[in-house]
C-alpha cells in the first residue's frame, strides 16, 4: 500500500529520466552478453527485446561500431535472405570483458539488494 | 527515388566519408529489415506513409547521424563545462565592473552625454561578452577535440582556490559595500570578503580607494575631463580657472604619492591580514602627503580666475584657516575677487583637514605597529 502511495506521487518526466539513466550503464552488458552467438543488427534487437531490453536502433548501431572500435566484438559481411548483413560476435577480448563486467554487476546488485 | 534512399543519402551527407558507405549499408540493412516485418505482418506491401512512419521511429538524419560522430558528443563536455562556466561568470562579472566604471568616469567628465553613456555602456558590455563567450566556448571545445588536459585542470592546489571568489557577485558586492549591514545583506552569514571576515571594512575602503585612485589619476594626466572644473558660469559671464605654477611643480609628486597610495591598497587587497606591513608603508605615504599639502600653502597662488579682461587670484594659506575668513565667506559678495577669496578660504580649510587626516593617520599606523603582532 505504502509502495503504491509513493509510486502515484513520482514525478513521471523525472522518472522517465532517470531510468534511462538507470538503463543505460546495463545496455552495453547486454549487448556484450547476447552476442556470445552471433546475431546481425536486427536479431540482436529482437533477442534484446524478447528479454525485455528494448533499444532504439539509432543507439544499438554506433554501440555496435563503438564496442567493435574498442576490440571487443568482431563483425563480418555476410549474404543472408537475399540481402548483405553485418554480423557481429563476441572477440576473445569481448569474452573477458564480459566476464569482468558480469563480475562488477552481481556485486553492485547484490549491494543493492541489500539496501533496498 | 524511394523514401528510404532520400532518407540514406540525408545521413550519408553527415558522415565521414571513409565510413560512409559501411554504416549506411548496415543502416539500408536495418531499415529494410523492419519494413519487411511489418509489411508481413499486413500481409501487403508498405505504402511510402507507412515506410516514413518507421523512418521516424529510427530517427532524424542529424541525429541518427551524430551517433555515428567520432569523438565528444559536446561542445564542452561534463569535466571541462565548471572552468568554463566560471571562466563565463568571472569574464562577465569584470567586464560589467569595467563598463560601470567607464559610465561613471562618462556622466562624470559630460553628463550631458548620459544617454550617449548609457547606451555605450550596454554596447561594450553586450560585445565584450559575446565575445568572451565565443572565445571560451572556442578555446573549450578545441580543448574538448584534442582530449587537451592542461595541469591546471588535474594539479589544482587549495592555495590557488581563492581566486575562484571572482564569479561569485555577492563577494564582489560584499567587497564594495562600505557597512557591515550593507555587507551582511550581499553575504550569506559567516561568508569571507577577500579573506576577510565581513565585519571587516578594509578590503571594502581598500577597493573603492583604488577605483577612486584610478579614475584621479586618468583626471590627473589629462585622460578625461571633467566640464566644470576649468570653467564655471558668474554673474557678469563665463569664468575661465587657470591652474598657478605649483601645481605644474607638484604634477610628478602627485602622481607618484596616488600611485604609492594605490600600491597600498593593492597590498590590502592581496593581504588583508598583513596589518603591521600596512602600516608600515602607510607612515610614508601619509608623510609625503603632508609635505604636499605643505608645498602647497607655502605657494599661496593655487589659481587665476579670468572673466573678460578682469583677473582674481586664488590665494591659499593658513591665514585662511581662522574664523574669521569663514566669517569673511559670509559677507562675501558675487563678484570675480569674492569668489577667488571664498575659494581660496573653502580649498584652504578643505586642505587644512585633509593634512589633520593624514596626521592622525600617521598616528594611528604607529599605533597598529606597537599593538599589532601579524605580519
């Protein structure tokens, strides 16, 4: 009851704000995790999706070019339905991110699970 | 041609050219991904509304485009944007202060003027600024580009943080206010002034001093004019004042005890706490105003009033430091030799006080020195 009282006087721009704040740290770890398999643009976002991480394109595509830049995941042109697309998948260097950064994650959750 | 081209070559114009023809093939891949699925979804073909409804959800050009940009997202990105603000609040904080003292010094030397002032005043400082402006943002986004990180960015050390004081207005109107009450109502309580608690007055009396230096000395040298002084309206037509030898005598000295006082100041300002230096270098300074003023009431002739081809001196001394030359100023009539001795009794006493200041001042440095411990 308390809880729903709270949530009825949230400010619902502010809020909208800062879960996208909240959202954004965690969009490059999913990003690196569901791309242990390889998936071009389009899959991946439905497979985001489906978990229930939606992301707009115009942000998934420079994330991708961006974590490619930095050498975390490999991309390739391949011919697919008829059509060139550029699939992408974890580098070796992308698997020990992930790794780290799955590591920092569960810590932070677990801090939080405690205060919260 | 197809929306989605015209949409393509829109981004295409905003990217880098050596990766202009792989992101927008991805991009051709995406958009044509999500046509088809919502054309199987209706189970036609999508008309060119429908193709630009999904176009909209991908984003503008620009944007979609922006995304892509290599390097900072901003102008003058989150770490740089404090010193830049500050740089901004400081800049327009003193160029206001400048184009203050240039009204004043303005309606001053021609009040008739005052709206020529005004309006020149908005100028400069409306110009100054957007130029300050324009320089700052330039100087941090270069900054911001090239990842520069000079150490004044990264090696800051507490000593220096006291300048940071110019962007806050309520210091520099604390500073300015001659009251303890008027302070109080610029500063929040227990707030500083210069490093000065604000119950303390001297940095206050040691700014509007220097201000007042300055603007004398600009008079002094011929810099600006002040209507008035050289000439004045009588009965019987214009009076024209004519300075008497002593002061083309004193110019030098003059200048040089101004200065020495303004050095003074300086010295109150950068170290308000050093209260036995500040006495110290009071005594001469006092001294040499009192051997001034003595120059001058040995000279007597201090001016020449003109009025067609009749002349009066001003005469100075201190014979007219008695009552009965103010008792003189009283009978005194409105003529050219009347008005030379009213002047001459008036500028005398007003000398008379000024040197009984400079002498109890002189007394009250020696007595800081024997009582204050500081340095």
């Amino acid at each position: 009851m308390w809880r729903q009282v709270r949530r009825r006087e949230v400010d619902k721009a502010l809020f909208e704000a800062m879960r996208l704040e909240l959202r954004r740290g965690s969009l490059v770890l999913a990003v690196l995790a569901c791309l242990r398999t390889e998936r071009y643009g389009y899959t991946l976002r439905q497979a985001l999706a489906a978990d229930g991480l939606e992301m707009e394109e115009s942000t998934l595509y420079p994330l991708l070019r961006r974590l490619e830049g930095q050498g975390l995941l490999t991309s390739e042109w391949r011919e697919e339905e008829k059509r060139k697309k550029r699939f992408y998948v974890l580098s070796p260097q992308g698997e020990a991110m992930l790794a780290a950064l799955t590591e920092e994650w569960r810590g932070i959750n677990a801090s939080l699970d405690r205060m919260l | 041609m197809d929306v989605i081209e015209r949409y393509l070559e829109a981004v295409a114009a905003q990217l880098p050219t050596e990766d202009r023809e792989d992101i927008v093939a991805e991009l051709r891949d995406l958009i044509l991904s999500r046509v088809e699925a919502r054309e199987e979804e209706l189970g036609r073909a999508l008309t060119d509304e429908e193709k630009e409804a999904i176009l909209h959800e991908i984003g503008h050009p620009l944007v979609v485009a922006a995304r892509y940009r290599k390097g900072p997202d901003s102008l003058i990105g989150p770490e740089l944007f404090p010193y830049w603000l500050f740089g901004a609040k400081a800049g327009l904080i003193v160029i206001a202060a400048v184009q203050a003292l240039g009204l004043l010094v303005h309606v001053l030397g021609a009040p008739a003027d005052f709206g020529r002032a005004i309006s020149q005043a908005f100028h400069g400082f409306f110009s100054g600024g957007l130029t300050l402006l324009g320089a700052l943002t330039l100087a941090g986004a270069i900054m911001e580009h090239y990842d520069i990180k000079p150490t004044w960015l990264t090696q800051w050390r507490v000593r220096d943080l006291s300048a940071f004081g110019l962007a806050d207005p309520a210091k520099w109107g604390a500073s300015m206010a001659g009251s303890d009450k008027a302070k109080a109502e610029w500063l929040p309580k227990g707030a500083k002034v210069w490093g000065l608690r604000a119950e303390t007055p001297r940095a206050a009396e040691a700014l509007w001093s220097l201000i007042a230096s300055a603007v004398f000395i600009l008079w002094w040298i011929g810099a600006i004019n002040f209507t008035g002084l050289g000439a004045f309206s009588l009965r019987g037509g214009e009076v024209s004042v004519t300075a008497a030898p002593i002061w083309s005598l004193l110019f030098a000295p003059i200048l040089a005890w101004v200065v020495a006082g303004m050095a003074v100041d300086g010295i109150t300002l950068w170290r308000p706490g050093a209260g036995r230096l500040r006495a110290f270098l009071k005594i001469p300074v006092a001294a040499a105003g009192l051997w001034i003023g003595w120059r001058l009431f040995e000279a007597g002739h201090w001016a020449t009033l003109t009025q067609g081809d009749q002349t009066a001196r001003v005469v100075g001394g201190t014979t007219n430091v008695s009552l009965e030359a103010l008792r003189a100023i009283n009978e005194a009539g409105r003529g050219l030799a009347d008005t030379a001795m009213t002047l001459g009794s008036v500028l005398s006493w007003a000398l008379a006080i000024i040197m009984l200041c400079l002498a109890f001042d002189i007394l009250t440095q020696m007595w800081r020195i024997a009582t204050v411990k500081d340095c």
